[in-house]
C-alpha cells in the first residue's frame, strides 16, 4: 500500500485518476478504481480541501494567492466509465475535474495499447510467454496481473510505432485478434464526441490533450512531437469548441518531455501542463511542469498534526 505524506502549506496537489470501474478488471490493473472507493475519496477531499478546476489552479499559483489547502481532480487518457461513473458523481459534489485525451481514440472501437493487452491476458488459454528470451508465468490471474507488467514496463522503451508492433505480435500469440473492436459497454471503452459535449456544458469538466496516439515524446523527432501536439490540441478545440489550454505528458516522467516539447506546446497554445512527477504544486513549480500524485486502486494518502493531510482514503 503507498503512503502519501506531504506538509500543505500553500500548496495545491493535482491527483491523477484514469478510469473508475464498477467491478474489478478480471486481470488486475492498477489504473481502474472502484466506484465505491472512488466516492470515499471524493467525499474526502470534499471534507477536508477545497476542491477546484485546473483554470483556477493555474490562476492561484501565477498570482501566488494559494491562501487554503486545495485540490485538483485529473483524469488521463478518456475513458467512457469517466461519464458514466465518475461524472455523475462529480456532478453530484459539484466536484471540478479535468480529463485529458488522446484525441486519436476519441468517437472509435479502439482503445489504449495497455488495455488490449489486458484483454488478451484475460481470454488466453496459454500459460505462459515468451518475451525477449524471459518466459512469462500466464497460470493464474495474479501471475497474469504480473506478467502484464513487465509486458508493459518492456514495451514502454520502445519507440511508439515499435511498442505498437510488438503489441500486436504479442496478442497474436496469445492468441487473440490484436483489432477486434472495444464492445460499448467495455471499461476500455474510450469516449465519444457526445459524451464530451455533455459534460462541458456541466460547467464542471474542463478537457486537455494527451497527444493523438499516446506516444511518449521524447523518443520522437521534432516533427513528428509537433505533430502529436498540435493534432491533440486542435481536435480538443474542435470537440470542445473553446481553446485547449492544458496538456498531460504521456508517462510524465522527466525523461518523456524536454525544452523543446516544452516550446512546442506554448506555440500550440497551451498554458500549463501536468507531469507525474511526485509532489505538490505552489507559485515556484514552473506551469509547464506541474506535479501530480497518482491514484489507483491501492492508494491512500495520510495526514497528521504536523503535516497536514491524514488519511484521505482506505479500504474498509
């Protein structure tokens, strides 16, 4: 189980979320919450910060006026379960948040690399893989939940194309259809176009870009990080009909972004933009390079007299 221990004076934390589920994936994904579990963090938040979109966040740490403890809810990729789960418990708790795209899975039965493979796991007979001269234990779901892993971990120092390829020779040989269409009703389902324009008309969802195929970027040529951007950004625009200000970097890290894809995004537009770099955000943290925690299925975040948060969620 994580521990988040963090000291909040005038600070703000952004919390990374990407899809909440109704029951639990069959292979273990660390990515897909349970609603109930979903709500009790919520419900937390709602006690104990104050609650507020990314565009206020923003605002707060240019002009250094982060007077109280707040909090930014962010969902990465776009998943359908974010309208039909998440939403309308936000909208409930008059709850902000900001979901981030890739804008090339929006409105199609496709859905992200990482989760056609968590379906392959799921539906193969095999008990076993080879991958790169390791053979991988496929016996049970919780060696599956392992072995999807280091598939991913693996896969992730390829460049995208490549990462796409070997993905597909993978489910092949798990014996699965690498292009089968992501059924309605899939927790990989992503979302569609008008599902988006009902919850921009909320008021309460702002939508950023996460690149039009979820290609880290820093393996890519300049033309070709251009290219993701500004696709993403432009589609968010066209879908959203109001200018795409935010962006999340696919996998965060330090290494995944540079100067340059820095300087690309503000041409595109963008004012600020969330890593997944640990830790909260005041009016130091460059807005480029925001801080977020994230959360997933087994996360719970503590607070005590001297530091300000104690336990946000547990399990019961």
């Amino acid at each position: 189980m994580r521990l988040l221990k963090m000291k909040m004076k005038n600070q703000i934390i952004i919390l990374m979320y990407h899809a909440v589920v109704r029951s639990p994936l069959e292979i273990y994904d660390w990515c897909f919450i349970d609603e109930l579990s979903f709500r009790r963090q919520l419900k937390y938040l709602i006690k104990n910060f104050e609650i507020i979109s990314l565009s206020e966040a923003v605002e707060r740490i240019k002009n250094a006026t982060i007077y109280r403890p707040s909090a930014v809810i962010t969902f990465d990729d776009g998943f359908q379960n974010n309208y039909e789960i998440a939403f309308p418990i936000l909208l409930e708790a008059r709850a902000p948040a900001t979901i981030f795209l890739i804008t090339g899975l929006v409105n199609t039965d496709d859905t992200v690399w990482y989760c056609r493979l968590n379906r392959a796991l799921a539906e193969t007979k095999k008990a076993s893989l080879e991958l790169d001269g390791t053979k991988l234990d496929l016996s049970g779901t919780d060696a599956k939940a392992r072995s999807s892993s280091a598939i991913k971990h693996k896969l992730k120092t390829y460049t995208h194309p490549q990462l796409l390829t070997r993905l597909q020779k993978i489910i092949l040989e798990l014996g699965a259809d690498p292009d089968r269409p992501v059924e309605i009703g899939s927790p990989f389902r992503m979302l569609g176009h008008q599902e988006i324009n009902k919850m921009v008309a909320s008021g309460l969802i702002e939508f950023g870009a996460h690149t039009h195929s979820h290609a880290i970027l820093s393996p890519l040529s300049p033309r070709q990080r251009y290219e993701e951007i500004i696709r993403s950004v432009n589609t968010i625009e066209e879908l959203t009909e109001r200018q795409c200000k935010f962006f999340a970097y696919p996998n965060g890290r330090p290494e995944d972004y540079d100067e340059d894809t820095i300087k690309i995004l503000e041409s595109c537009g963008v004012r600020a933009s969330v890593t997944t770099i640990e830790g909260s955000n005041d009016e130091m943290t460059p807005l480029m390079e925001l801080r977020r925690h994230a959360i997933g299925e087994d996360s719970v975040i503590y607070k005590s007299k001297r530091e300000y948060l104690r336990q946000v969620w547990q399990r019961l």
